[in-house]
C-alpha cells in the first residue's frame, strides 16, 4: 500500500531537493526563508521583507544559480526563487493578499515547515536528555491535580508517549555507539586515536549516560510507575473516565477504546520492565567494546610502527643490521654514540628472535653517491631524532607511573589515581594499556568516575603474583 503522504503534498515537492537542481542552494534558501519566521507571531511575512532578507542571503553567500539567473540582480534572483518555492507543483511556500492593505504576504505551508524542520534536524540533531523521560513519566503520574479532568489525555496518554520517546531516543543512541565504533577503527595514527578517545570521553554522551544509570536510574521510579498506572485502571470511575476520553480524542467505538487503552498501558509496562533493560544492556556492552577497541587499537598502531616511536624503532633495527655488516659506529661522533645502546639487552624475549625468511643474494655491485653533512646537520639530525623517540606513555615510563601511584601497595583503584587534567587521563588510559605487560592485571567495573569534565571507566588494577 502506497504511503498517505504522497496524497497530501504536491507532486513536485521534492523536485527542486533533486540531485537535477540546484538542491544545495534550493535548501539553503529555505532555511534561510524560516529563520525569517523565527521573531514573528505566525509564518507570515510580507512579500518585499521576505525579497529582501532573501536577496542579502544570496549576496552575503555568494550563491550561483542558473546560467540565466547569473547576471541578474540579488533581489530579481530572490523574487525567482519565490516564484519557484510557491510554485503549485512546489508547494513550499503560498501567496495571499492582505485584504485591507492590499500588500501581498508569503506564508510557509505545513508541509514547508515540515520539510524545513526535517532540514534542520538532520544537520544538527537535536540533543536529546534521556533522564527527562523518566522525570516526566514518574511526575506526571504522582501529580494527579495535573490529570485528574482528563486521565487519558493527560495522563495515560502523556506516559505512553514519553515511554515511546524515551525507547526511540535510547535506539538511536545505540545506533550513534556503534557509528563512534566504526570511526574509531579507521584511525590509523596514535594522534588521531587519542583526539577520538578524548573528545569521547569529554563528549556529552557519557555524562548523560553516567545520570541515566546513576542518578536518574528507572529502577528508583519503576515499581512506583508501575504500581500508579495499575492503581489508576483498577478504579471504575477513573476506568470509565478514561475510556470516554480516549473515545471522544480517538474518535473510536467504546470497545475500541477500551482495547487501545490496555494496549497503551501493557506497552508503557512492558517497556518499563523489559525493553528498557534489554536496550541499556545493548548500549552498556557497545561501550565496553569501544573502550576494548580503542585499547586495541592503541596497542596496534604502536606494535606495527605507525606512530613516531614506531619510526624509531625501525630506523634502530636497521642500524643494527648495519653495524653487523661493518664497523658503523667507528664512524660515528661520541654524541650520537650515545643515542644508542645496542647492547643493552634488557629487554630482549623468545619473542625477539628473528630469522631471514629468504637469504639475500647480491647479483649486481651498486654505487651510491652519498653527502657529507655538516655538523649543523648533525645536530639538527640528532635534536629532531631525540624529539621523535621521546614518548611519555612508553611501556617503561607507564610502569614507573604505576609503581609511584601504588606507592608499594599490591592494589589500586581506578579513583586513587589522578584526574585533573587531559595528559594524566591520557597517563591512565596507556597505564591500563600495558598493565598485563608490565606485570599487573586489571579488572573492570561498573559505572564511571567523574573529575574536571573528564569521565574514566572505574576499575582496578592488581600486581601479579609472579611478577612481571
């Protein structure tokens, strides 16, 4: 069955939003045309106000049109767009003439505002508090002086709409993690990684979802939302009172009310005791993985040498391999001698070893022309390679954090360790990264701690038993 709406518009309503048109500039002007609205008592302006407003738009933007609207004027530009936007097969705009003033006036249809609106909303989502849901389900319910001359319309009603704005607003904001999931896994460089981790954990997100499952947590009003909704349809005369009403409101038989009214509290019941769990419990285990996969992803990025100490470390091996093959360091000035302790072997493992896969066989003599640098190249050199190979979150300097955090003690809370700025959050996120590495264990808990508009996932962080 083909939708109704198509019915109640004009059949070229979309045309000028067509990828044939000028759609970019169609919809800008549109905009423009309602926030002329936004200051007047209804969306009716008077023609030559409108013109002009929309004249300086197109001047101000320096908007370009049609070939035969190129060389024309700003306002004769803006009377066209007029023309078109209230064109019958357009039907974003209608004209009427006063009838005392005999000026002509532009009015926005309902569909016009609607599609402006729609416009709007797609380019800046409206944010959304979902702990003012619950608010307005569990005060309206325990305020009967504000229901009590229409307990359908004000009450049932009114409950069952927050509930089904609460469920849809809930949804999208499952789908949003995941969207957040699926950009964090594009990020190729540690810069760009942390950037993201920052500005989600700063994000409003997470302090709206921390008063959702805190403070504004359903279980503190859930058995009292229940229990009224049950109390207001056990009673006859409140029964009777609703039914009329929802039949008068929805234009329905007594016995289609009756059926549409039990719905809507099953539904408002059902939400509350199942759906809402079901949805958070999706939305809880979505964040878990971005925190897992931004962790992932940081220990990636720096093991496959993306980042500038990855850099490093291969320029390092291939020093090595030629220091093998002859006595480069016999070459080298005592200054950058010191840049490298080859033989230092602290941190070697069974995972260090390496064997050729291939043996390299030289089948043509090759010569390279090579420069001699200067001593300021030398420096410059040596200062620049010192700057990339210094990293303050390196697994070593991350132990060192955490043994001066535990101060000697075998266990620490996520909430023992400081939270006053950007940089120590970024020193506890990398802490957490390399724990397992540098010998301890970490264990994840519920909820969030909050500092300095800053927001950290609470866990604890043990040492092993065996050490590192």
């Amino acid at each position: 069955m083909a939708p109704n709406v198509f019915n109640r518009i004009p059949s070229g309503f979309f045309n000028l939003l067509s990828s044939g048109s000028d759609y970019m500039n169609n919809a800008g002007c549109l905009l423009e045309i309602y926030s002329q609205y936004d200051m007047e008592v209804s969306y009716r302006i008077s023609r030559k106000q409108l013109r002009d407003a929309l004249a300086s738009y197109i001047y101000e933007n320096n908007l370009s049109f049609s070939e035969e609207e190129a060389d024309e004027k700003c306002s004769d530009v803006a009377n066209s767009i007029i023309r078109k936007f209230t064109d019958e097969d357009c039907g974003w705009l209608t004209e009427e003439t006063d009838d005392a003033s005999y000026e002509k006036y532009i009015i926005m249809t309902e569909a016009g505002i609607a599609l402006s609106e729609f416009l709007l909303a797609l380019e800046q989502p409206e944010k959304v508090e979902y702990s003012s849901y619950i608010y307005n389900i569990y005060n309206t319910l325990m305020n009967s002086d504000q229901w009590k001359s229409d307990p359908y319309v004000n009450a049932i009603k009114a409950v069952y709409n927050n509930a089904k704005a609460l469920s849809k607003s809930l949804k999208r904001l499952s789908t949003f993690i995941r969207k957040k999931i699926e950009e964090l896994t594009r990020e190729t460089s540690l810069e760009t990684l942390t950037d993201h981790l920052l500005e989600y954990c700063d994000g409003e997100f997470i302090r709206e979802y921390a008063r959702l499952t805190k403070q504004q947590n359903i279980h503190m009003y859930r058995s009292h939302i229940r229990s009224k909704l049950d109390e207001i349809v056990s009673n006859p005369e409140m029964r009777e009172l609703i039914m009329y009403g929802c039949a008068i409101e929805e234009n329905v038989s007594e016995d289609e009310a009756a059926e549409l009214v039990l719905d809507m509290v099953e539904n408002t019941k059902k939400f509350l005791n199942e759906d809402y769990d079901r949805i958070m419990r999706d939305i809880k285990h979505k964040i878990n993985m971005h925190i897992h996969i931004a962790v992932g992803r940081i220990r990636f990025i720096r093991n496959s040498g993306k980042d500038a100490q990855g850099n490093v470390e291969q320029v390092l091996k291939m020093l090595r391999t030629s220091i093998d093959e002859g006595n480069l360091l016999d070459d080298l000035s005592d200054e950058m001698t010191k840049l490298y302790k080859f033989d230092k072997n602290e941190y070697i493992d069974t995972a260090s070893l390496w064997n050729p896969r291939k043996s390299k066989t030289i089948k043509k003599a090759v010569t390279t022309d090579t420069e001699t640098l200067t001593q300021q190249d030398k420096d410059d050199a040596i200062s620049a390679l010192e700057k990339e190979a210094y990293n303050p979150y390196s697994k070593k300097r991350m132990k060192i954090y955490l043994d001066e955090q535990m101060k000697g003690k075998d266990e620490l809370d996520s909430s023992q360790l400081p939270l006053s700025n950007k940089k120590e959050l970024l020193s506890d996120i990398s802490a957490v990264a390399y724990c397992e590495e540098n010998g301890f264990e970490i264990t994840v808990e519920d909820g969030y701690m909050e500092a300095n508009d800053m927001i950290l996932r609470r866990f604890k962080i043990r040492r092993k038993a065996n050490g590192v």
